[in-house]
C-alpha cells in the first residue's frame, strides 16, 4: 500500500526544479533539528511518563484540531478539552478519538493534514487513511505504541534528533521540571525561555496579584518601578540559569515607547495603583516592551516578540474553557511607526537580537523586511501560526528576500504544543524552502552549489546562530 504522504511533496510536479529540490531536501532532510521556541511540556522529559493514549496526545491539546471541529459544530466538551468549573466532559479516549476521525476529512487541504499524515505514517507506522471505518484500528495501533519504553518522552527526542528544544514559561513559573531535568543526568538538552506577560500586561488577569507574587520569589519590591525592574532582572537571570537564551512577549500590538525615567515611574505608580484607562495601560505595555529590549541588550537574551493576536476573541469561550481554545485571531499590526521609539533607543546595537513575528502578512514586504533589511538589531522570524503552512512559508520567503535576504532570517521554529509534529513541521519547512531554492537556480538566479549552503543554513544554521544556541 502507499504510503499517506508522497516523497516529492511540496516539490514542482516536474521539469529541473523537481529534481534540484530532491537533491536540495536529500542533503538536509537528516540533520538534527534545533526547535528554538515551542511550548511542549517540560513535565514530559522529566518525569518521562508514558503518554497516557491517543487522544489526550494527539487531540485535545491541539486548538488547531479542536477549533476546526468546533467551526462545524463538535461541542468542545465531546472532544474532553477541560472546562474550567469542572463541569462534566468526554472523558472516554476513544469515543473522543472516533469523533475525531469520523471529522478528518475537515482537514483536506490543511497544514494540520500534513502534520498528522506524516505523525501517523512515520511514527505509528499506519499507511491506511484515518477516517470512521479505520478509527478503532489506528486508536489500538497508536495505543499499544505508547506503552512501548521506546515511545516515551525521552526515547522520542532522540529519535526525532533534536539537537535542543526550547519550552516557555512565565516569570512566576519556578522551572522545578526544568530543574528535574538538569538533576537527573539525561543528556537531552532541553531550555527553557522568559515569557513575562501575566506581569507587563495590566490586562492580564490577576495583574496585581502577579506583580506581588513576582516580588515575592524575586526578593524585590514591586511596589516602586525600581524594584519592580529588578524583579525582572532577577528572574530573568534565573532562567538563564536553566539554560534560557531568550525571551518571548506576546503582545497584543508591536506598539513601543521609551519615555523619561521619571515619566515611567509615574506611570508605572498610576498602574500599580489600579489605573482603568486604556491609554495608560496601553502605554505601560508599549514602555515595558522597550525596556524588555533595552534588558536583552544587557543580558544577552534574544527576544521575541509575537504581536497581533486578538487573545481569547470569543469571551463565551474563554470563560467556559480558558486559555488557548482556537479562539486568538490574527489583527491588522503596524511596525515602523510602533516600534520607532524601541529602534531609536536599541536598534542599531549589533550584539542585541530582536525577532520580529507576524500575523499580518500584508506587512513583510511593505515593513518587516525593509525594517529587518537595514537595522543590526532586527531579525525576521519565520511565517508563524496561522501562516505555518505550505503557502504561509511560500509567501514569507517571495515577500522578504529580495529586501531582507535570507540572513536577516532565523530559519524555522515550530512553535509547538504537540510535540509527536514537531519532525513533520520541520520537514515541511524544509521542503517548502528547497522547493523556493530549486526555483530560484531553475531560474538562473542562485548557483547550486549555493543553493545547498544555503538549504543547510535554513534547516539548521541560521536557528541555531540567531539563538544563541
């Protein structure tokens, strides 16, 4: 039987770029990945706990699968995603699993098809399509797998060659499986990395209750702005003590400022204090951004900044199931006048590394490149989320080469949860980037031999430099 997915996928049908993307994609295809931003569990490389069955690992987790499910009318609760009042859910795998399957031709056409074709073909070994008729086949098949010591956490991160992966947690996050892990003696090199927003942004919830905890474990008195900058600086370190080498700030926009230091603290007074105005808090998520930056040039950690996501957009939702549930969509995002006041204070420090992100393709070439194109400090990161996906990373590459080039680029991230895709999501990238490279030596506009460095340095290379890893 044939396989579920093709040797020459995302490759041109024919003619000489087929066969230079073959040779691009057969020198690269092996090398190890480096996933320098994701959000995989570090619970799992340090308890190294079987995964428990095929749906709460391939399902539930997954807001690509459950928002799909959800647009065509599957309750949330049949596919056992937790509510938050611990209100009665599926809680049978397999029931969950079948629904799924009995679904999956929703998929057609999507990255989420890709990454799971190639998950059921090249880790599970199952080359019949999933659907309601093979459901209970491919649930026994996976099932049986996973209690395998060979399909434990451990064992897959060396199977999948992960040279390193980088999890994320909050400031407040004590890193106690990160320390579970370095104490243990297992040489998989996993990272973590500082994600402050539940203490930068007055619209997260809890905001004060977080600031108090955040002087807590620091040692630092978060009721004045100083100490409050140092809190920020000690817990920073911490991390970078479990290996840390970025940060990553998820903001609703890109929008900086860089005021007075007397300007600052006032606000920062009027926040402490519980201001409601919109444009004070606003402009202290703005100022904090700036001085994240202004840190990363201190300490050497690169930042990250993931801006444009309508968190949470369905408030039903986010009430009834929390965080993460499919309903974050993509807003239109400016850069060059809102990140002006950060590039004007850091932006041309040649030793600071920003990566920049999008959700606003429109951008790439009208700003994000030409920004990337000429200020030292800036990087592109790559077509992220709702753009990772053949036609995202297509676009991304024909909108920023000709203005930022390639190494003004940090390769690929997979910026995952489900961590049984993270080989399928690489090879896509890689494919899709040896299918632009074999265009552009199809087209006498790049050598060969270049073409080849070149495919290494996006596989692998660029990542593992821009990170500092």
């Amino acid at each position: 039987m044939a396989g579920l997915t093709d040797p020459d996928l995302l490759f041109a049908a024919e003619g000489r770029a087929l066969s230079i993307a073959r040779d691009l994609h057969a020198g690269i295809k092996d090398l190890p990945i480096i996933s320098p931003h994701g959000h995989t569990d570090p619970r799992w490389y340090a308890l190294n706990e079987p995964f428990p069955d095929p749906a709460q690992l391939l399902v539930v987790p997954d807001h690509y699968i459950v928002r799909m499910l959800f647009s065509q009318g599957v309750r949330l609760e049949d596919l056992g995603v937790p509510t938050l009042d611990g209100s009665p859910v599926e809680t049978d795998p397999r029931a969950i699993w079948r629904r799924f399957a009995e679904h999956y031709y929703l998929f057609r056409g999507t990255p989420t098809r890709l990454w799971l074709d190639h998950v059921l073909e090249h880790l599970f070994g199952i080359e019949e399509p999933l659907n309601a008729d093979t459901a209970s086949r491919h649930y026994d098949t996976i099932a049986a797998l996973l209690q395998r010591d060979d399909y434990r956490p451990r064992a897959l991160f060396e199977r999948f060659n992960i040279e390193v992966i980088a999890t994320t947690e909050g400031a407040l996050d004590d890193l106690q499986w990160h320390k579970t892990i370095r104490d243990s003696g297992w040489q998989g090199r996993v990272v973590t990395a500082y994600r402050p927003d539940a203490v930068v942004d007055p619209d997260f919830e809890g905001f004060s209750a977080n600031l108090d905890r955040l002087g807590e474990i620091a040692g630092c008195d978060t009721g004045t702005w100083a100490g409050y900058l140092d809190a920020h600086r000690q817990r920073r370190a911490f991390f970078k003590s479990f290996g840390a080498t970025s940060s990553d700030h998820g903001h609703p926009t890109a929008e900086a400022a860089n005021l007075s230091d007397a300007a600052a603290e006032e606000l920062f007074n009027r926040i402490r204090r519980g201001s409601d105005d919109e444009r004070e808090r606003k402009l202290f998520r703005a100022q904090m951004l700036t001085e994240m930056a202004k840190m990363s040039r201190d300490d050497g950690l690169v930042m990250q900044i993931h801006p444009g996501s309508w968190r949470n957009h369905s408030p039903g939702v986010f009430q009834k199931f929390g965080r993460d549930k499919g309903f974050d969509i993509p807003t239109r995002t400016d850069y060059a006048a809102a990140l002006k006041p950060l590039l004007d204070c850091v932006g041309l420090e040649r030793d600071l590394s920003i990566i920049l992100f999008t959700l606003d393709e429109t951008s790439y070439a009208r700003e994000l490149a030409p920004l990337a194109g000429v200020y030292p400090a800036l990087k592109l990161g790559p077509a992220w989320w709702f753009h990772d996906s053949p036609e995202g990373m297509r676009r991304f590459r024909e909108m920023t080469t000709e203005t930022a080039g390639f190494y003004n680029t940090v390769g690929f991230n997979d910026d995952t949860r489900a961590f049984p895709s993270i080989p399928a999501r690489h090879d896509v990238a890689r494919r899709v980037d040896c299918a632009f490279l074999a265009r552009l030596v199809a087209e006498h506009r790049l050598r060969e031999d270049e073409a080849h460095e070149l495919a290494r340095e996006l596989a692998y290379t660029l990542a593992k430099k821009a990170y500092r890893l």
